[in-house]
C-alpha cells in the first residue's frame, strides 16, 4: 500500500521488513534530533520499499522532503545503517496522492484548518503548548546556567520590556535546559500577567507557519498575528537557517517587535554570531540584547539536578547512587533525567531496591557508552592513525589536502562526539578559529553526502571511539 510510482518496484526487501526496521530506528531517532523536531518533520514519514541497498523513505509534501533533507538525512542514514550496515543510502519521495501542494502538509503539530476559512488560529493555538514541568522553580541553578536563569527570570518578572535585554538570547548545547527556561518565561508570564499576550514557539514552526501563509497568500493575516504579541519566543532559532525568505520576515517581525518595545526570546544552539546560514545583519541584531549562554554542566551542578530529581520522584535512591550517576553522564541533563527515570523504573517494577549494582546492570550500554568519555586528543589520535599522518599535524596550519582533510575529519568528529564549544575546539588545534572549525564540520558534513568512503571512514571511526 506504500508503494509510490516514483520507487523501483523490485523490492529485494520485502516492505513489511522495511517497516519493522523504520519502527526500530524511531527511539534513537528522536534521541538525535529532539522531540520537536522529531514530530514536525520525521514523524510524518511512512517508510517505503528497500531496493540494492538503498532505502525509500515517503513524505506527505515536498517541503518537508526538502528540509528532512537539508537537515536530518544524514542522521537518518546513519541510523539506519547502525542497524543493517547493507543499507547504503537514503532517498525521499512525495507519497503518492499527497504530492499536491495545493493543501496544507500533514504537519501532525500544526493545526489543519485552512488558513483562509473562517476559523484563524489565533495566537493561543499558533503557539506551542508548554510542558507544566519546566518551571522556575524546577529548575536547578548552578554556576553554568546562574547568567541564563538570572536573565530568564528578570525577563519573566518584569512588567514590560526589559531594558538592556531585548532581545534575550539564551544559547547552549543540547539538553542543557533552553527549552526548559524558555518555557518558565512563558508560563510565569501567562499566570502572572494575563493581561500579556505571549507567543512561543520553535523556529521550525515559524517557518512552517511563514511558508504557509505564502502558499495561500495569507502574509498580511500572518504578519498581523505575529506583529500584535507582547512577547515573541522562538526556540532552536539555528533551524532558521538557509531559507531567505523566512529568515526575511523573521527579521522583519523582529525588529517590528523590538522597535515597539514587545519583548523578544530566542533560543539556539550556539552564539548569534555562529549562527552559520543566517544573514549577517540578523546575527548581529540578534546579539544586540542579552545574550546569556549555558555552559556544560558541572558535577555540583548534575548531583543537585538529581538530588532535585530524586525529590520529585519521590524515590528511595541512596546518595552513592546519585554520586556515581553524576560523575559517570556528563554529557546533557536530558541524558541525566533519563538514566535516573531507568533506573527508579526497573526497580519499581522488580521490586528490588535501588544499589550501585543494579543501577550499573540497569544502565550497562549507556555507561559504557559514557564511560569513554571521549576526548579531543582521543579524537585527534585515532584519525591520525587512521589516515597515517603524524598527531602533531592536527596542530600545525599546513593547508596540503593529506593533513588538512584529516584535520577537518577531526575537528567534525569532535563537534559530534563531544560537549566542547567551536571555540575550545579550535584552541586544540593548534589555536584555530572556531570558523575554521565551523568551515571544517560543513566540509565534511557536504563531502560525506557525495563521498562514500569518507561517511564510511566516519563512521568506523566513530564507531571505534565510541568503543
Ligand atoms: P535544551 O532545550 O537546551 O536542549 P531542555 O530544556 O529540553 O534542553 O532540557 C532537557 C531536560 O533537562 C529537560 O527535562 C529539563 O527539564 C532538564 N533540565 C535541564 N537543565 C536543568 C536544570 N538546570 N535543572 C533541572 N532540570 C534541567
Ligand atoms: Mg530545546
């Protein structure tokens, strides 16, 4: 019933195979890119037919097949193969019968109603919903995320806009807990001052609702709705990347917002001037307020997290247990989280106490995974090696492509398997710039989709630092 008029029709897998497989790959799908993320573009996916190693993917729209592309292929290919290593690449096709542009895309976050009937979507519904839990008061404050939560909470609690931090720009790697603060804004907001009309939502969703609004020449409409918010946050703005014309009029409603003194929130991943495919003018207006950025997490801080956690569980968890789980995941809070939730999960339903033995048989692959923490010079290391060069080439500046492609290598491989920022990354390579650095992760990134044995040498190498 999948089978779409533009994939081979001689399956050498059969698609109940390829379903099976899709199904499996989908929890560390949405580990990877996020839960957002993960329901607006990789949910709509219905996986299609398996055909001389490559596998067919159907999305309801071409939209969505353009940016699952831009952003998420590689990491679906990945994935995949981690699974079946005969899987050697990845295509996209319009499903049959959705091809039609001419109806909104079956965006399962968005509301269907078309955009021009009667029933608009007003802000409410236009901004995402927020999760109860992420509160001010949930939240665990520690020296890497004091500036963020201090900068949040004043935002939150000031009656109108906050001089000197409009607008506030909260950066930070994955898990670190943007969304979660930017949700406590939003939510102190609401209950304390009605009266404000705020407006959250992911960058992703933006767009989305910006090309929309296009197709059915509904900008005004679109405009107006944006425009008439006291408060706009947008979350994971890195996502605006690359589209001109959305990134057009976010720049446009943003300076409408700031000029008539609307306070504005945005979150990403990294500075306003690393945001990479973003206009320059718009980055260096994004950093013209506030910009707080969250810093990895310390031990003090992980322990507090749990010891916060334990509390609202209201779980037995002896202190040891909570000593050897913060000092072994240092990776992000949301890993942190989870590997507790296991934890107090698996004892509830053995009915067993929590111990460090069964806390380490409960969590076996993912502190073995940890357990490597994996280093720069572990990194540097190994490619050396790999690609037979000297380790001190990875410091030195000489541009011949035998060492300066392996150094890219590097310096890609350690932006994926470590926590460290551009800018430390750079410094370890012999006090590089993080452009540099940044030039070299899209290099690769770019090169690894045409290049297959250097996405294989990626991966195996990954493989083996990961061990
Ligand atoms: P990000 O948006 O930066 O990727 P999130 O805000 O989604 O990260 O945080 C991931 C998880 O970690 C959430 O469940 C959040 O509540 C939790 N978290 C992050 N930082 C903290 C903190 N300082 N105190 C308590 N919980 C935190
Ligand atoms: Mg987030």
């Amino acid at each position: 019933m999948y089978a779409a008029a533009t994939q081979p029709k001689e399956s050498a897998v059969p698609s109940q195979d390829i379903t099976e497989l899709w199904q499996r790959v989908q929890p560390q799908l949405r580990r990877d890119v996020g839960e957002a993320s993960y329901n607006s573009w990789l949910h709509p996916i219905i996986p299609g037919t398996f055909s001389q190693g490559r596998v067919f993917l159907q999305v309801p729209t071409r939209f969505i097949r353009e940016w699952v592309e831009t952003h998420y292929l590689d990491t679906i290919r990945r994935t995949l193969r981690a699974c079946d290593p005969a899987i050697r690449g990845v295509e996209l096709t319009i499903a049959p019968g959705e091809a039609s542009e001419a109806r909104p895309a079956a965006t399962p976050t968005v509301s269907q109603t078309h955009p021009s009937s009667a029933a608009q979507p007003d802000n409410e519904s236009l901004s995402a919903p927020l999760d109860p839990r992420f509160t001010f008061e949930a939240f665990v404050v520690g020296k890497p995320n004091e500036l963020a939560y201090a900068a949040s909470r004043r935002v939150a609690e000031s009656q109108a806009v906050t001089p000197g931090a409009n607008p506030l720009f909260l950066y930070g790697g994955v898990g670190l807990g943007k969304t979660h603060l930017m949700h406590a804004i939003a939510g102190h907001i609401r209950t304390h001052q009605p009266e404000r009309r705020v407006l959250y939502l992911s960058a992703e969703k933006f767009m989305y609702q910006f090309i929309r609004a296009v197709r059915y020449r509904d900008t005004m409409e679109f405009k107006e709705q944006f425009r008439s918010v006291d408060v706009l946050m947008i979350d994971d703005v890195q996502f605006i990347s690359g589209k001109e014309s959305t990134q057009e009029e976010f720049f446009h409603t943003f300076n409408a917002l700031v000029d008539n003194n609307r306070q504005v929130v945005i979150s990403a991943d990294r500075s306003p001037s690393d945001l990479e495919g973003v206009e320059e003018r718009i980055r260096s207006r994004l950093g013209w307020g506030l910009v707080a950025d969250i810093h990895s997490t310390t031990y003090e801080l992980r322990l507090g997290i749990l010891q916060a956690k334990r509390e609202q569980l209201q779980a037995e968890v002896p202190d040891a247990v909570l000593e050897f789980l913060a000092h072994k995941i240092a990776s992000n809070v949301r890993e942190l989280e989870g590997a507790l939730n296991r934890v107090v999960a698996h004892s509830q339903l053995v009915g067993r106490p929590i111990n460090l033995e069964t806390t380490q048989e409960v969590l076996r692959d993912l502190l073995r995974s940890c357990d490597r923490r994996i280093t720069v010079e572990d990194i540097q290391k190994k490619v050396a090696e790999h690609f037979n060069i000297k380790v001190s080439e990875m410091h030195s500046a000489r541009r011949s492509r035998s060492v300066a492609r392996p150094r890219q290598v590097a310096m890609a491989l350690a932006k994926r398997l470590t926590s460290k920022s551009l800018p430390d990354i750079g410094r370890k390579f012999g006090g590089k710039d993080h452009t540099t650095v940044m030039h070299a992760v899209k290099r690769i990134e770019e090169l690894c989709r045409t290049d297959e044995e250097l996405a294989e040498d990626i991966e195996l190498l990954t493989r083996m630092l990961r061990g």
